[in-house]
C-alpha cells in the first residue's frame, strides 16, 4: 500500500513483460469479409434478448480496417506485448477443411507490424468466436470439435511460426462451457449442466490436441493455456456455507486446474455432479495434461460463497459489473497456486480490469477509479511475485473500449476511449498513467 502511489516497472524483477490485451470479436467488426464464416456469436446476438442493448460484434471497433492506427496506439502506450486472439471462422471458414489465406493474411499484418514497432505479439487461438457450423454439429460438446480445433491451431502456427511469442491455446474453457452451456449467458445460449461438463472436457482435450501442433510448427514460441480463476470464499463459518464455497472452488478453479496440471478431475466435484460427468475416454487426461510453458491468469474478481449462492460482503466497492474491487485476491489466487500445484508452470495474468462508465470532457476521459484499480492490482501482483511466485507478466484489459459480450456496449473496459458513433480513439487518463508507469 504504500508504494501504491509511486509504483513503476522498476519495482518489478528485470524481463517482466508489460502489456494489454484484446480479443477478435470485440473488437474486429468485419464480420464478412475476406471468407470470414459466422461464428456462434454472430448467431446469438441475432436472437433478441441475448445482448442488453441489441447490438452485435459485426462493427465493434473496426479494429479490421483500423489496425494500423490501433498498432500505432499500442506503441504510443509504451508497453512490451500485445495479447490478441485470431477469430477461427476467418482462418478455416468451413470451421474443418480448407484454410482461407485472406484469414491468416489479417493475422501476419497484425503479427508483423507489433514486430516492426518493437511490440512482442501473443496470441490466443480461441477467444469464443467458434464456426457456427460447428455448433449446427452440437459444438463443443462434440468431441469432434476437439479435433477440428486442433487443425485450425496448426494452420495459424504453421502461418504465424515462431513470430509470435506466446501462443495460448484456449481463454477462460470455464466461460466457454459453463456461461455457454450450462448458464445460457454467452452463445451458443444453453442451459444444461451435462452439456456444459461435456464442452469442458472437449475444449480442454482441445487444448491437448493443439499444444503438439504448436510445438511442432513454432518450437521457438512458448505454448500454453489461459484460465479465468478466483478464489471462491465461504460466506461464514457454517458447515453449509464451506461446503458451498468448496463446490464452487470445485467447478470454477479445480475443475480445469486438476486435468491440466495434475492429470486428473477433483474427486470431490465429480462426485458431487453424479450422472452429469463428462465423456472422458482413455489417454485423455495424458493430452491434457501435457506440460505447458506458461499459465495465463485472468483475474477480475473473487466469489464469497453462502449456501444460497454468491454474496456481496458489506461495504464492498464494484466495478460496472457489480463484481467486487479485491485486489488481495489475486495475491491470495497465486499464493494458492503455487503451494497446491508443485509443477506450476511460469504465471503471467493475460487479463486484469474494471469497467466504468467514466466521465468524459473534451478530450479528456478522466477514469481514477481504472487507474486505482490497476495499481492496486499491480500492487497485489508484486506481493506475490516477493513472496516467490514466478509471475512473469502482466496484460491490462482492455486496450480499448470494445463490445462486452452480453452487455454489449454498455459496458468500458477500456484504456483507450472509443466514440462508436465516430470511431475516434482517445486515451483516457488511466492509459496515460499507465504509459507514464512504463516509463
Ligand atoms: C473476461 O471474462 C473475458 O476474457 C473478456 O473477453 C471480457 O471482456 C472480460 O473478461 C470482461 O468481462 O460472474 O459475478 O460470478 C471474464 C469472466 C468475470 C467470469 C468474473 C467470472 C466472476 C464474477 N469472468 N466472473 S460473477
């Protein structure tokens, strides 16, 4: 707390890479272009009620048609790496089968002009845009998905090489299935706990799958997967309450950490979810569990756990979203990690924000409460990294304001302000603290 006021990337140990992040459909538009197929997105918001206010992915930022000037952007900020996903439907329209050239072209743009500004490029394969025709085939809940997803991380590897610094195969499989599948919150939109349990284990086989493609096409890049985790706190100190934050910690964090670096499905959990248990068939687990380069961690926020459900604790301060400001989290998150995981592989949060609606004056977009909270976080950061954990970077979400799933626009993330009206671009007073803390 008391370095919070004068933190700077000096306080951090030499090499930690600073950066910001995106994702393809929030921020591309273009949604036609060039071979690119629908995805399920597309698809979703098209149904009414799905998205808050309506709208869609297929302009967002035009980031498509503006990335230069976007790339000039992220130059300007100061900062090491940019982390941005490549959109599956514009790589292999068919979602299997032929790879559509103009898709990657966009890509190695992309990848070469971070390149020549002196910004590392990191990628991530799958950022929830999957081929609707892949859905029409029960998505991720076919296992053939699995396999498609593979092909498709192969093409982008034997394009991209070994350019691209780090390639992580999956974001958040937790959003993917559970959000997707099970809560109905995020497309394809359904609401089915078996179905959700049987996405989870595809996606992550998917993940097993890709890893040796990767390998194989860019041996010089680091390869690995990016996880959303919290910790999941009970609400008191009854049993019911314990028991609840435990099942939550089972399916939110567990679930995905266990498979991946330890080989195996938390036994608890499995049990718990009885006859809605995956698929998994035999050597599974060995692909999944494959070693990895690095762990990307998204972190937002932590869950407090009663029997009933998440609670708010009193006095708690939120974000936009309502999901409580907690920095100590993530020390707590990544302390946790590492006692639980012996083989943890290096750390580095691929996602940290806030969403407010901030005030804008001219061409000043003034946003202290962005501002605190990233130094909090980096803060938080630093403790654990003191504490021994091997945290090896951090990427601030958002670049830019962009379109926020259901939410639609309603919701910033940005550092950079975003007119839709215009698509002008203006650094709110958050990227200008973060450009002078990299300094
Ligand atoms: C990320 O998801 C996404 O990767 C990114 O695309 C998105 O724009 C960004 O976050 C902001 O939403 O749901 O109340 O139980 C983060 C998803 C956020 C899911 C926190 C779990 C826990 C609070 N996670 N959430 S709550």
């Amino acid at each position: 707390v008391a370095r919070a006021a004068g933190l700077t990337r000096q306080d951090f140990p030499a090499g930690f890479l600073f950066g910001v992040a995106t994702s393809s459909y929030q921020i591309e538009g273009a949604a036609s272009e060039d071979g690119r197929s629908p995805s399920i997105w597309d698809v979703f918001c098209a149904k009414p009620g799905r998205i808050s206010d309506g709208s869609s992915g297929a302009v967002a930022c035009d980031h498509y048609h503006r990335w230069e000037q976007d790339l000039d952007l992220i130059a300007a900020l100061g900062v090491d790496a940019y982390r941005f996903s490549v959109a599956w439907p514009r790589v292999v329209p068919a979602g299997r089968g032929p790879v559509n050239a103009a898709g990657l072209d966009f890509y190695e743009r992309l990848t070469d002009g971070l390149l020549a500004r002196g910004v590392q490029p990191h990628v991530t394969l799958y950022h929830w845009d999957l081929p609707a025709v892949l859905q029409d085939q029960g998505g991720w809940t076919n296992r053939d998905t699995a396999y498609a997803f593979a092909e498709y991380s192969a093409a982008v590897a034997q394009r991209l090489g070994n350019r691209v610094a780090s390639y992580a195969t999956l974001n958040e499989p937790w959003c993917s299935s559970v959000l997707s599948y099970e809560l109905g919150e995020h497309a394809p939109g359904t609401r089915d706990r078996a179905a959700a349990l049987s996405a989870a284990h595809h996606l992550m086989l998917g993940h097993g799958l890709a890893m040796p493609e990767i390998r194989r096409h860019a041996p010089q890049s680091q390869a690995g997967i990016v996880l959303n985790l919290g910790p999941q706190e009970s609400a008191s100190d009854r049993p019911e309450d314990i028991r609840a934050a435990r099942h939550a910690d089972g399916r939110f964090n567990r679930w995905f950490l266990d498979p991946i670096l330890r080989g195996e499905y938390p036994a608890d959990t499995w049990e718990e979810i009885g006859g809605d248990a995956p698929p998994v068939q035999t050597g599974d687990l060995n692909l999944i569990s494959a070693h990895n380069d690095f762990l990307g961690v998204n972190y937002y926020t932590r869950g407090v756990i009663g029997a009933q459900g998440g609670v708010l604790p009193e006095g708690a301060s939120v974000t936009d979203m309502g999901w409580e400001i907690h920095p100590q989290g993530l020390t707590d998150l990544l302390l946790r990690l590492k006692a639980d995981y012996p083989g943890l592989p290096p750390i580095y949060i691929t996602e940290n924000g806030a969403a407010f609606s901030d005030e804008r004056s001219g061409d000043r977009v003034h946003d202290p409460r962005r501002t605190e909270f990233l130094s909090t976080h980096l803060n938080a950061l630093l403790d654990a990294s003191q504490a021994g954990v091997d945290v090896r970077g951090y990427f601030a979400w958002s670049l830019m304001d962009n379109f926020e799933w259901a939410f639609g626009y309603e919701k910033r993330f940005g550092l950079i302000y975003v007119d839709y009206d215009t698509q002008e671009r203006l650094m709110k007073d958050s990227a200008l603290w973060y450009q002078a803390f990299l300094k």
